[in-house]
C-alpha cells in the first residue's frame, strides 16, 4: 500500500486542478491530496490500525486551545472517543514559494502548537497524541537555488540554504522541538511523467507511515491499559484552569461530544450555584462578586468570545469587564454590590429605580459618551501600538447590581422586575440586569432538552 502513497504523491501537481469537489477535505488540501490521504488510510490500516478510528474531512479534529475550538486536521485517528494521532497534509508550488513558505511554516507551526498547548497539564501530557506531517514539495529550479537573506530581516533557520533545504531544516528543528512526533518530507515535479524524491531519509513515506502506525497501536494499547475513557478525557479537559478557552475537540464523535460537554456543564452548573450564594451573602460587596466572575464572560451569552485585553481602553475610565462580541463590538459591564437597593416608592406610590441604579447608568452614558468621541482614533492607536481590533463604534453598556431576595420584604421580585423592564425599555444602548437576572439567564443556557430520561446534545 506504501506504493499506492507514492504513486499519488508523484502525481499530485500533474493531477492538481483536474476536476472539482465540494468535499471538505478536497477543499482544504487540494483534489489529489484527497487521493495522497485515501492511500494513507489504506496504508495504515495494513498496518494494524482500525480504519473505524481513522477519520478525514470534518470529523478530523483534535482538541485545540487558544479559542480556536475544534482543531481541524486532514486526518485524525480517534478510538472510543479520545484521538490517538493526526496527520496535516501540506504542499508548496510556486511560483511565488517566498510568501508561501512564509504562510506554510505559521500553519504548520500554529495548527500543532494550538494541540500540544491543550495537551500541557500534567494528567493529559500522557495523552498526548501523535502529529504528523506530510509534505510535497513541487520540485523546479527555483526551489534547489540558493536564497538570498534579506538585508533588513534577522538571522534565519537556514539562511543561504535552498527553499528544499531549508525545509528540511524546519521540520528537524519541528521535531526536536516536539511540535511534531513524525515529518513526511517528499518532492515531485510538475508532470505526469515525474517521479518523485525524499531530500531527507529519515523522513520517508516508508518511515513515516510505519512510526506512525506504530505508535497509533502503542497508545491504543495504553488507553485499554489505563481504562481511560471518553468520560474520563472530557472531565481532564473541564479541569484546565483556564476553561473558558478550551473548545472540546472531541466533537468527532457523538460519545467524546457528550463527555467533555457534560464535564463542562457541572462545572458551569457549579460555578453559577456558588455564585449565587455568594451574591446573597451579607458580606458580599462589588468587589467580591468581580473576583468571583473574573474570566467568565461565558455567563453573560454566546454572543461573546472573550475579555479585551486591557480594562483601560479609554482615558480616564477602567472598565470591571469589557466584553468582545463576535463582529469586535465592545459591551462595557459594570458590576455594582449585590447589596446596593434597586428601587425605591416615592410620594406616588409607584415604584421607580433607586440614585445606586441611576448612578450606575449614568457611569456607563460617561463610558459610551468616550468611546463615540475617541473610539476611531484609539482605535487606531490600539490596532498599531497594542495589537488590539476592537470596533469602539456603537458600544454598549450592561449595569450588573442588586439581587431582589435582599430588597425590603414589602417588595416583591416580580414588582423589581417590572421596574426593571419599565426602565429598560426607555433605554437603546445600557441595559440593567439583577444579578439574579444574570444568574438566571446563564442555568438556562446549561439546560438539556429531556427525551426519555436521557440527555440529548442539539446538532
């Protein structure tokens, strides 16, 4: 079956842009490395590895750190759940191979150190799983030239050396760093009639396939040793201390998905009860309830990825939380005590928001007021000077105070709500929520649809 492997290989650039497909694999890495990827999965499995557990196109991820949730590869080994190993098929064809060398050494840098970083706590580095590399090169003149270091460019990993050359030179380092566990390195040329060549021996087809399959039944042998099980894997992920950033990779299978999501879950359900008992604690205060959502921008809503970077955006103002929404918008939070008194009954008897309320509203018009007047050009500033892209146009403010259980007994949750609401809606860019309201909204957003006694996961 290695035949079968080299033989795509050899045709690859002869064969690359004959015919269309709308398969995700052919998209990603090209019609004929569909069939560079075929003959690998033949050549694995007469090697001893379950084609069951071999997957390309969409079901080939891994899980990935970083926020960049599913780690796509082009081809994934996954047994019972938990992924054995993975290969990344890439090529480099001119004529421009400068700016493409360039962009195929960041792929290929990111995509591996995006696994090994989820990999990093001491319980899952033992989980690790085997990334591979296969590479085809488009063999010309150009490419066995010498080339020129740039005048103005620092000292580089093979400087004076080929675009073949240096190649090489990367994918040793690759792996004496551990960014990879094996490198397929081979060329071809450009017609039907080329053959194909391995610059580096020790990174040949026959050696790549056979350490890779090797080392897909080692770790199988040890998941069945150990009695790791999806289950088990899912709840090491929930355990990362930095959660919020681990996007489950296991959603390849139906069992991975249900496990890390279900570990994830309890621990959110967690977090949103001790919550709760904090906000209505009596010596509960601002800065208590800040600490305790200190990264959990997930309890506010899946519009939002994540927490700028700075709390300092705007002269003058520091904001408690500054959400980033997914088209870079701002949503400014301002979290007041848990204890502050959400409404009061003047001479008329109905019901209006207390000066705590209104003073926290008007805090947040003095934050929208900066960001309409000095937004564009900070914005600027911050893209240049601070690598940060934040759209300052059009933010918005949401005001977190209160928790109604504490108000005046003679006031009830459902009048503080419709107070509430009543004020809400004279507003267009601040909204005010209770942090029961908060609270509430986010147990919600955890809850499974029952069907028969059994949790169902939406597709």
């Amino acid at each position: 079956m290695v035949e079968s492997v080299r033989e795509a290989v050899a045709n690859h650039w002869a064969q690359r842009g004959k015919g269309g497909s709308d398969d995700l694999v052919s998209v990603r890495v090209g019609r004929p490395g569909v069939a560079v990827l075929a003959a690998l999965v033949d050549s694995l499995a007469e090697r001893g590895v379950e084609r069951s557990w071999i997957h390309v196109g969409r079901a080939a991820t891994l899980p990935g750190a970083y926020g960049l949730g599913r780690s796509a590869w082009d081809l994934a080994v996954i047994k019972d759940g938990i992924p054995l190993a993975a290969i990344v098929l890439k090529t480099l064809g001119g004529p421009s191979y400068s700016n493409n060398y360039n962009n195929r050494i960041q792929e290929l840098t990111s995509i591996a150190f995006d696994v090994r970083r989820q990999y990093g706590s001491q319980e899952l580095n033992r989980l690790q799983p085997h990334l591979g590399l296969f590479f085809i090169l488009q063999e010309n003149e150009r490419v066995n030239a010498p080339v020129r270091k740039p005048d103005d460019t620092y000292e580089r990993l093979g400087d004076g050396l080929s675009y073949k050359e240096r190649l090489g030179e990367t994918f040793e380092q690759f792996c004496k760093d551990g960014l990879y566990d094996g490198v397929c390195y081979v060329s071809s040329g450009g017609d039907a009639d080329s053959s194909f060549e391995e610059p580096r021996p020790e990174m040949s087809i026959d050696n790549f396939i056979a350490k890779f399959a090797q080392r897909v039944i080692s770790l199988a042998q040890l998941q069945g040793a150990t009695g790791v099980t999806a289950v088990a894997f899912g709840e090491m992920l929930a355990r990362r201390s930095d959660i919020h950033e681990v996007l489950v990779g296991l959603t390849s299978t139906p069992t991975g998905m249900l496990a890390a999501e279900s570990a994830v879950i309890r621990r959110r359900r967690t977090l949103l009860a001790d919550l709760r008992k904090l906000a209505l604690a009596d010596d509960t205060n601002e800065t208590r309830m800040q600490k305790a959502l200190d990264g959990q921008y997930w309890i506010f809503g899946g519009q939002y990825i994540g927490i700028a970077a700075r709390r300092d955006l705007m002269n003058l103002h520091q904001h408690d939380i500054p959400l980033i929404s997914a088209d870079r918008s701002l949503n400014i939070i301002e979290l007041k005590g848990p204890e502050a008194p959400l409404v009061r009954r003047p001479r008329d008897n109905h019901l209006i928001l207390s000066s705590a309320v209104h003073e926290a509203v008007g805090q947040c018009m003095n934050y929208l007021r900066t960001l309409d007047e000095m937004g564009a050009a900070l914005g600027t500033l911050h893209r240049h000077d601070l690598n940060l892209d934040y759209d300052y146009r059009r933010a918005r403010a949401t005001v977190v105070i209160g928790y109604p259980q504490r108000a005046a007994s003679s006031v009830t949750r459902e009048q503080i709500d419709q107070t509430i609401r009543t004020y809400n809606a004279h507003l267009s860019r601040i909204q005010v929520l209770t942090y029961a309201d908060l609270i509430d909204s986010a147990e919600r957003a955890l809850e499974f649809e029952e069907d028969g006694g059994q949790s169902s996961v939406p597709e």
